[in-house]
C-alpha cells in the first residue's frame, strides 16, 4: 500500500469515525481506490464557490483525468474480464 493511499485512508476514517461511521463502512472507504478518493476529494474543494456551470465543467474534467489512472485501467479491465 502507498505512502498516499495509507494517508488517504487514514484521514477518510478520521472523518467518517466523527460522523459515526461504521467499521464496516470505513473497511468498505478502504477498499476504495486511492486515485479515485483522491481526485474527488481534490474536485470537492476546487469547486467550491463555483458556479453550477463551472463545476460541471471542472466535474468533466476531473472525470476525464480520473479515466487515465491505474486504478481505472485495472478498473476497466477488470469489467472486461466478467463481460
């Protein structure tokens, strides 16, 4: 597991625990993909204050940078493999 990945979760947990998360639900955050956590997380501060436009705008961009990612290539693959 990555340095970033580790910190991700990490801090995910610290605010889902503060939520009253379960350990099953911060299990299931930790199963996620690092990339994808992070890039949202990074989306949800960037457009804040934006405009509904904006955000769409900057929404598809991020989707489009997210689909680059290993995680989405193994992703994909991994769809491939069950079609």
């Amino acid at each position: 597991m990555t340095k970033m990945k580790r910190t991700l979760i990490a801090v995910l947990a610290l605010n889902s625990l503060a939520r009253g998360a379960s350990l099953a639900e911060l299990r299931d955050l930790a199963a996620k993909s690092a990339s994808a956590l992070s890039l949202t997380k990074q989306l949800l501060y960037h457009t804040d204050g934006m405009t509904l436009e904006k955000a769409i705008e900057a929404g598809a961009q991020m989707n489009a940078l997210a689909r680059t990612t290993e995680d989405a290539k193994r992703g994909f693959a991994e769809f491939g493999k069950k079609s």
